[in-house]
C-alpha cells in the first residue's frame, strides 16, 4: 500500500518549544495505549484503517526507500488459518483487524528508482539524483559470492583510518534486514498509535510461526514478517493487569 495524501496539519497548529498545543492530546494517546488481549465485536470501518496504515507510512525511514508492507487478514479462511499461526492468541482471535507488518529486503532499488520520479522538486537537485543513482546502489550492493561486501569493508576500515568516522555501507544479507525491519517497526509503532487516537486499540505480536505465515501470504524469501497486530475496540477484559515500566533513571544514560 502506498499513500501519497499530504499531511492534514496546518502551520498554525505545529508544535513549537514555546507553544505545543499538540502535547497534550499525544500525551494521552501514547499514556492509554496499551498491547490488549481481547477486543469486543465492533468493527473498524475501513476509512478509519486506511487513515491509520496512511499514518503509518509516514513514519520515518532511512532515505525514505519506505521497505514496508501492510497484510490486512480480511478472508474468512485465511483468517481462521492465521489465528493458529498465532498460536490462537486471544489478541489474534478476537481482533477485529489482524495485520501482518512485513519488511522487505529486495524493493530498495525500484524505491530509489521511484523516489527519483516522484522527488516534489524537479527538475532534480543533482545532489538527490547522484545519491540515489550512485551512492543508494553502492550502500546496498553484495556482488556475487559478497565480493562487492568485502571491498566496501576494506575500504570503509582505510576511510575511516584517514578521515574518522563514516557510515557502514550494508556488508551482507542480515544487515539489510535489520535496516528493513528496524525501519518497518517504526511504522508499526506509528499504525498502533494512530489506532489509539481513533479510539481503537491493538496489541504487536512476536508469537507465531513466521514460516507458516509466509506460506499463507504468498511471501518469499525477500519478506520478514516483523509483527502481527491484532486491532479492535477494547474489550473490557482485554487488559490483564495494571500498566508499569522500570525507572527511569535505569535506561536513560546522560553521557
């Protein structure tokens, strides 16, 4: 699913450190969100859907070559065989809406193509096209047998003795999935919070059977089902105990 909508903000109501009349309603969305294991019977409407998975989709991602995919579970049948995969969680069970968010390792290169066609400044800043042309094929280029991963590793360790600190280009296989499914988890994060502000909840799911799951969808060997999320109205045992974190202090490290 690709959306193109522009944003529905108006300069007035943006967000400055001096005047954030956006911080209290994001306060509460993000305060009441919750991973909910049952959901009751009302349905999402699907424009409502669709606005969350198009808030989705603007979330941020590495040169914005948007490596994510979104499958809406809608057949009956195929429906019933997910709600096993997800080892008949009640999260996967009673949601309205089950989605399996996926992360693709193999559209990088038609998305830099398609970045280059849509850029909304044309005719192209040669800086944008020399970084998608030239410089986005050679992040992501292996070679046969990792010949291109290891001359890029050669010379990223001389540059780095020379200049200091650069970028590490993609070596192998497992690190263009982390890229793809570290950038699509910031879209699953933005589709349940959006969610939420509808009124709406869900719950991110890590148990199942991803191999199975790929077989239902059709998937191959390119696409990483990073999460599946249940979504609905929540019910009104659908949360099982009262929400807490760590401290503070334990994870946020002033260095």
């Amino acid at each position: 699913m690709r959306q193109s909508e522009p944003a529905n903000v108006s300069n007035n109501t943006i967000s400055t450190p001096t005047n954030a009349p956006q911080l209290q309603a994001f306060t509460e969305v993000v305060e009441s969100r919750r991973s909910v294991r049952r959901f009751t019977d009302t349905p999402i409407p699907d424009d409502v859907l669709r606005d969350c998975l198009r808030l989705a989709m603007l979330a941020p991602n590495a040169s914005n070559l948007q490596p994510w995919e979104f499958y809406v579970i809608d057949s009956e049948n195929k429906r019933a065989r997910a709600n096993k995969i997800c080892m008949n969680q009640n999260a996967a069970k009673t949601a309205n809406r089950l989605i399996a968010v996926v992360a693709r390792t193999d559209t990088w290169h038609d998305s830099a193509k398609q970045v280059l066609r849509e850029f909304p400044i044309q005719p192209l800043p040669k800086k944008v096209k020399d970084y998608y042309a030239k410089v986005v094929p050679l992040e992501f280029a292996r070679g046969p047998v990792n010949v291109v991963s290891a001359a890029k590793w050669g010379l990223t360790q001389a540059v780095r003795q020379v200049k200091g600190p650069i970028k590490s280009p993609y070596y192998t296989f497992d690190d263009v999935k982390n890229w793809a499914t570290n950038n699509t988890s910031l879209a699953a994060e933005n589709l349940m919070l959006a969610l939420r502000a509808h009124g709406f909840d869900s719950c991110p799911m890590a148990g199942f059977d991803e191999p199975a799951m790929k077989v239902l969808l059709g998937l191959g060997d390119d696409h990483h089902v990073v999460m599946m999320i249940g979504a609905g109205e929540r019910a009104d045992n659908g949360i099982y105990h009262e929400q807490f974190r760590f401290d503070y202090d334990q994870f946020v490290k002033h260095v």
